[in-house]
C-alpha cells in the first residue's frame, strides 16, 4: 500500500481537525472491492475506517475514498468545538476515550479533573484555593448543574480512592464503576451543554435595536 501511516482529517467523533494514525492491517473487502484500513484519533481515540482505491500504477498513491467512525459506547451530545478552553476540553477528551476502553475507574478521575480546569477557568481557585466543594458551590451555576458538579467530584473520588464509598438512598453500598463512570460523563456533558451551547445560541441570535445600543455602550467604555 502507498498511503502515509498518518492522516490529518476532521474526526467524525469529537469533530476536530487532527491526526490519525494507522491501528490495524489493510483488508481488502470484497462487497465494495475497496481497501480498508482502521485509523485512530491522536486527539480523542476515536476510531474510524478509511476506505481506498488501491492503484496499481508504480508510484501513484492511493486515493482516499471516505471514512466513516466505528461506533463509541459513549460520545458526547455538546459540539466539543465550542469548549474554548483546550485544557478542559482535552481532560474531557481522556475521559471520554478511557470511559470506551473500559478504564472506569480513569474514566471518573478525569472527568473530575476536567470539571477541576472549568472551576480554575472561571478564576475560583484564587477565592477558594484546594477546595473544589466551595468552588462549585460558589461558581454562580444553576442549582441544579452545581449539584451535577458535586456528583461529578463524588464520582472522581471514587476513582480515586479506594475507601471512598457511594451509597444508594437507603445506605447500601453501590459498586458499579461503569455505571458511575458512564454518569460522569452524562452529567459533565450536560454541563458543558448549558453552558456552552447555550451561550453560542445567544450569541448568534439576531440584536433588536436596544441590545444594538447597550453593546455600542460597553465597546464605547
């Protein structure tokens, strides 16, 4: 085969501009007579197969035909693109890729971490340093996506610490670390939903003639 072992495309999984590299043999399959070769996601580790048409002309590569993504157990719901911050969006991107390798317990640690680096974006770190129970609780969320959070950090120690222990509400003991993991993920996606998607709608809606004026206000200042 004479196609390079990496590839720069936009993955069909966290919707970013980046690498692949190759991650298995090439087949050749017999239905659509093309070959297939697995890629995976240097960013998200998501996989995709690519499709060629293989030319037998010494010298002449092999032309891409598409690729489509192998599903995930899990993928977000929120358009990652709109994570502006790439720290936190890249512990997402771990979390994520641990929670489809089946490492829950990493699954649930980083998810933590990377609800930690949204805490630290907004700047509650410096009121509330080495306390991420108060940095949630003062973060000025919704009471509901803070409690979200709280679980999130629950979840996290979980992981983390082995004597760290969740129980259901009549005080049994829960042990179900994809279950766990697999709710860390929902309930940081949901976050990063409400506070992302949601500001993007705002801002791409059309301005009546007030809002025109008290934005040409605060660019004036």
């Amino acid at each position: 085969m004479r196609y390079a072992e990496s590839l720069n495309l936009e993955c069909s999984h966290c919707h970013s501009n980046c690498q692949f590299v190759k991650s298995s043999d090439v087949h050749l399959c017999k239905a659509d007579g093309r070959d297939h070769v697995t890629f995976v996601c240097t960013h998200c580790r998501g996989q995709i197969v690519i499709r060629f048409t293989h030319n037998d002309y010494r010298n002449t590569p092999d032309e891409l035909v598409d690729y489509s993504p192998i599903a995930f157990t899990w993928k977000p719901k929120t358009n990652l693109k709109l994570i502006i911050d790439g720290d936190v969006r890249k512990d997402f991107l771990e979390a994520i890729g641990c929670f489809n390798n089946g490492f829950y317990n990493a699954t649930m640690v980083m998810a933590r971490r990377a609800m930690h680096r949204e805490m630290i974006k907004r700047g509650l770190d410096k009121v509330h340093p080495n306390n991420l129970y108060d940095q949630i609780e003062n973060s000025g969320i919704s009471d509901n996506l803070r409690r979200l959070l709280q679980k999130v950090k629950n979840f996290g120690n979980s992981g983390a610490h082995p004597d760290f222990c969740l129980y259901d509400s009549d005080g049994g003991l829960l042990q179900n670390e994809e279950e766990f993991a697999g709710l860390s993920l929902n309930f940081l996606d949901k976050y990063f939903s409400d506070e992302y998607e949601t500001e993007s709608m705002i801002q791409s809606a059309p301005l009546s003639q007030k809002e025109i004026e008290e934005k040409n206000a605060e660019t004036s200042k």
